[in-house]
C-alpha cells in the first residue's frame, strides 16, 4: 500500500529540534476503512498511559532508571503534537505506578508511588500546568494504577490500602478532588471486607451527569464465588446503599458509563469467555449479555463513551492484536494488529499493566507500542492512531453524498483551496479509490460510480 510520509519538524521544550516521522495511509484490516497515522517516538518512553476524547489524546510518560521525571504530550488525530513532553513540577523520588483521565480542558494525572502517597497534577489543553501537583496523604494501593474518571469539574479516583491499613484486599477507598486540586475532602470508605477470607477490590468509577460518582467493586467470597456492586456518591459525600449486580462472573475487568446513562460492563466466566452487557445506572440488566470473545483470555478492553469497545491482546513472543466492536455488540472484523514493519525491531509488545489504549466516540483508536529487536539495539515506541472514515465523504459530514461532488471537484482542482475550506480532512486518502496514495484524475470515474451506486 502506498503511504504518504510527512516530515514534521518539533521544537522540544530544551530548545532542540528533532524529528519524527509520521505514516498515514488507509488501512482496513479492522474491517471497517480507518486512516492510520504511526509515529516513531524519539524519546524514550517508559510506563506510557493515554487518555484521549473526541479531539486528541494525552500520553504521559516517566523517564528511565526509576520515575526521576513524568511528562505529558497531546497528539491530534494525525499525530501532529500540541505540545510536547511538558514535565511535571514534582520532586519524583521512586517509581509509581500513574493513570490519566481527559476532561473538556486538559487532563488529569495521577500516580501511586511505591512508598505510599497518591499524588496528582493537571494538564490543560495548551500544556500549562493547570494545577500543581498535590499530595494525597493516603498510602494508596501499591504495584497497580489507580482507576480514574474525570470532567470538568473534578476527578474520581479509586484504591485500596490507606493510612494504617496496608492491606489491599480490605477496603475499597473513593478520593474526590475539585479539578482545580485545591480542597482535599475526606477519603471515603465505599467497602471493607466482611471477613478475614473475603477480598474486596475495586475496579473503575463512574462520574454521571447528576453530579454523582459510582464505583464498580468486586467481593471475592472464596477462590470461586464472587459478587459485583456498584455504589453511588452523592456530590456531597454521602453514600448510597451499595447495589449488588446480578452478574455470574469470574472476573469483572472493566466498564464505562456510557453517554446514553448505561453502564457497559465487561467481565469474563470461568471457562475465560469474554462477555458485555448493559446495566441501568440502579444496576438492572438492560439486554442478554452479548459474547465478546470465546476461551483463552484478552489482556485488555477499553470503551468509548457511545459504546465501542477495543479489545487488546498479546501472546508476549512479540505479537499483539486488537479486535474493535460497535456500539451494538458487533464486530467491525476479524483481530487486527495495526503496527507498521520495522524489520530491525520484529517483536511487539505493549505494557498493559498500565493503560496504554483507548478508544473514543466514533470508534477511534489510539495505541501506544513498543517495537522489539532480538538484536542488541534498543527498542522503540510508537504511537498509532486509527480513524474510521467514509469513503469519498470529502464535506466531512460523516456520509458520502450528492453534497461531496463539489468537494471533489475542488480537491482536485485547487488543493489549497480545498483545505482551507476543510482543514483536517486527508482528501489524498478518503477519496483514493484506486489505492495509489493520492487523489488525482484516475479517481474520478470511481468517485463517479460511487455517487451514481449511492451511499
Ligand atoms: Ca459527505
Ligand atoms: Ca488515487
């Protein structure tokens, strides 16, 4: 396939210059047409986690040996950068272990160290700190990355394991911060364990439109018996009773509230079978629960705010695969694995003890991956983007039509004028129909044919 290689030249923070290589082209190996951009990352990442919304994605990453720096940058779409490696004003002394939640107005970052505190900072859009980094005097949950939701009025996080009570299997700890960090209110107990064999472990949490927060948690009974519940946070910290689902699972690995109000749970049965459903936000079963994936496991899901869901998975002999699924349970495709040849580094792997995938409204993907040598060289990060498109839809107005004629004709005729009336849009790829990498006149009589057969 032919690619369209862009030279983008980025001015880092210290004054260099370095740059990055981006490769955009069409791909459609998910089953659906999506325009991939892949950039090669030239520094050198370490514990990646992405946060992305509809607009960009946030990737923060911690410098090597041990966490002595965290940055953040913000991609667009077509991984063109806002801005670049924004360093976080905190005195990091030992690694921890970070999430990022996006808002409309920047992100917010969040990282347990191994010696105890939770801390945050906040990112807005132009890669100001929006707000200092604060302490939390909590003694979070150690060796796993907070679960996190944030808008744009303040953030959720949940954790196990607090002040004098380091066990974290005993309860299930909420922390509330405004989203401009400068009140700490009372970390809330949303679960203790009822018994010395009983673990409870929290898995996400929810911010819903009425202000309040809920939070997802498991009680592991026995090695086999296990039971979900969902308890909601009023605004002011009181608490609902928590609400036990009416779920048969053997482990329960994530969910979303969806912007429809529903939750969209995935969990998987003890054979390993992959399952979604939906819930009301009171924890009622909305529809049968549908089959994600049949035996052997999936290391990772993420889920859009309409519903898709991405499915992650690597066989760690340097293979990773995605599967995508719209909002209504279904395939787009078979498995994909969306990463570019690099022939000195044949092995792929991502670290998905972190968070390093998301996928946002529309079924947008973005994954940050690392390519292996089985030489001594070093590896290398990229991270790849996946925009699902309509093909000849040239107005961007998500359908083709009788209204993309003018577009095309302008395209083709006068470039600079095309993109100036529609920033953004690749016409070199949404209306290649002969697949020779750009939009010239051998693609008229198919753009031609395509009108006449209709949408
Ligand atoms: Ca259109
Ligand atoms: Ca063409």
């Amino acid at each position: 396939m032919t690619r369209i290689t862009l030279l983008i030249a980025l001015a880092l923070s210290a004054g260099t210059t370095v740059v990055a290589q981006v490769q955009r082209d069409v791909y459609l190996d998910a089953g659906i047409p999506m325009i991939r951009s892949d950039r090669e990352v030239l520094e050198p990442w370490y514990a990646v986690v992405l946060g992305a919304d509809d607009s960009s994605a946030f990737v923060s990453w911690a410098e090597l040996p041990s966490w002595g720096q965290v940055y953040v940058s913000r991609y667009w779409p077509d991984l063109d950068a806002e801005f670049l490696n924004v360093a976080i004003p905190y005195a990091f002394q030992d690694r921890g272990y970070s999430n990022i939640a996006v808002f409309d107005g920047g992100c917010v970052i969040c990282w347990c160290r191994i010696s105890g505190e939770l801390a945050c900072a906040v990112v807005d859009t132009g890669g100001a700190i929006a707000a200092d980094p604060l302490d939390l005097e909590i003694a979070a949950r150690k060796e796993r990355f907070p679960a996190m939701s944030a808008d744009s009025a303040g953030v959720s996080i949940t954790f196990s394991g607090g002040v004098g009570n380091p066990c974290s299997t005993c309860n299930v700890f909420l922390q509330q911060l405004p989203i401009d960090l400068d009140v700490v209110p009372s970390t809330l107990t949303i679960a203790t364990r009822s018994s010395s064999t009983e673990q409870v472990a929290d898995v996400c949490v929810f911010r819903a439109s009425d202000e309040r927060t809920g939070v997802l948690f498991v009680r592991r009974h026995t090695s086999t018996s296990r039971s979900a519940y969902l308890r909601w946070v009023a605004a002011d910290g009181s608490m609902e009773p928590a609400i036990q689902l009416p779920l048969v699972f053997h482990g329960v690995r994530t969910g979303r509230l969806l912007d429809s109000n529903e939750l969209l749970l995935i969990w998987s049965d003890p054979a390993g079978s992959f399952y979604s459903g939906m819930y009301s936000m009171s924890g009622v079963p909305l529809s049968a629960p549908r089959i994600l994936h049949e035996g052997g496991s999936v290391y990772g899901f993420a889920i859009s705010p309409d519903g898709w869901i991405l499915a992650a998975d690597e066989d760690f002999q340097g293979a990773i695969r995605f599967r995508l699924f719209r909002p209504d349970g279904s395939p787009t495709g078979d498995w994909f694995d969306p990463t570019t040849p690099d022939p000195d580094r044949p092995l792929r792997t991502m670290d998905l003890s972190v968070s390093p995938i998301a996928v946002t409204r529309g079924g947008t993907i973005w994954i940050a991956w690392l390519a292996r040598p089985t030489q001594p060289l070093d590896s290398r990060w990229h991270l790849t983007s996946l925009v699902p498109f309509t093909r000849g839809d040239l107005n961007g107005d998500g359908v083709f039509n009788n209204f993309d004629i003018d577009p095309f004709v302008l395209a083709l005729t006068d470039r600079p004028a095309y993109e100036a009336l529609y920033p953004g849009i690749a016409a070199d790829l949404v209306a290649d129909y002969d697949g020779d990498g750009t939009l010239n006149n051998f693609d008229i009589d198919p753009f031609v044919a395509a009108i006449v057969a209709g949408p």
